[in-house]
C-alpha cells in the first residue's frame, strides 16, 4: 500500500456520475487492503461534496508541480 492515512492525492480520471475531474484533490480516509482507498473530496469552503471508493491506480500523490485550482463542482451529473 502506498498511501496512508490523510495523504492528499490527485484524481487520475473523471468520476461523471459524482461531477469530479482528473486533476481534482481528495484526501485519504480510509485504506483497504489490497489497494482499495476511501477517497474523501471538499470543497474550497471545507464541505464534503464527494466519499468514494477507488483503487490506487485511480489517483496518483501530489507532485512539487502540481498548481492548485478552482472550479464550480456540476452536481448536474
């Protein structure tokens, strides 16, 4: 397991159903083993908009190049 306990991490792929995009950043809250992560995403206010289950392959950790951003979550999907 790569990740632990509060690792910020970054989304690797769109979520549609849950208006998340690649890029977007969740915090661990959970680690299943073998590579299962309960992925907990906010917004910018500190709400929690998103829990998800995915695999590890399905976010990658925070890069020193990495730029933080925001964006309106689309809660139409």
């Amino acid at each position: 397991m790569r990740f632990k306990l509060l690792d910020t991490v970054v989304l690797n792929r769109d979520l549609q159903d849950r208006g998340l995009r690649k890029g977007d950043l969740g915090a661990v809250v959970e680690v299943y083993e073998p590579d299962g992560l309960e992925i907990e995403f906010v917004s910018a206010s500190g709400k929690t908009e998103a829990l998800v289950t995915l695999k590890e392959s399905d976010v990658r950790a925070v890069a020193d190049g990495d730029l933080i951003a925001v964006r309106r979550l689309d809660r139409s999907a």
